[in-house]
C-alpha cells in the first residue's frame, strides 16, 4: 500500500496539493486519512483523502474517497468530491479519473 500512496502523493502534487497532516481514527473504516491542501492559490481550500479499509479485512483499502469535510460514516456521500477504486481496473487509469475529478471540482 505504501508504493500506491506514494503514487498518489506523487499525483496530487503535480496537480499543486500538497499533505499538511497524515492521521488515523478510531474508525475500523478509515484506515489512514490525510488532509491536503491547494497550494497554487490565495485561498485556503483543503480537502479530506480518507483511506477506506475493506469492510471483510480492514488491513487492506477498497477505495480512497475525497471529501470537502470529513466524513461522518463509511456510507457518506455528503461533500464527497470524487473516489478512487483500488480493487478495479488499472490504477493508472483511475488515479487520473481521481485527480480530474478532484480538479473538476476545484475549477467550479
């Protein structure tokens, strides 16, 4: 997982966010969550990168969803801004849908 979220990173930067915090709950379903924040801007926008674990083996992720505000439940589709699946297709692929999505709605 560690080479996935290092790609991830990797994507965000380039799309000019960056990592300001790196943190667990105590939630079984996000397994790490991370807070990053626009940096080609005058204004503060951040986001929320929540990590979902799998709801049969919570060591691993199914998806990494973007919120707007942290999310209350696994469920939560409130403020979402957009999701990337771990367990479907190619990571290249959807880590760019990912990152457009993020940036669609940045561009709002």
């Amino acid at each position: 997982m560690k080479k996935f979220k290092k790609r991830i990173e990797k994507a965000l930067e380039k799309s000019f966010w960056e990592i300001e915090v790196i943190d667990e709950t105590e939630h079984w379903w996000n397994q790490e969550h991370w807070k990053v924040k626009r940096t080609k801007t005058a204004h503060d926008i951040s986001l929320w990168i929540i990590f979902m674990a799998n709801e049969e083996n919570e060591r691993y992720v199914d998806k990494v969803i973007a919120y707007t505000i942290f999310p209350k439940n696994r469920l939560s589709i409130e403020n979402k801004v957009g999701e990337l699946c771990m367990r479907k297709g190619n990571f290249d692929d959807n880590l760019w849908n990912f990152i457009s999505e993020i940036e669609g709605w940045y561009m709002q």
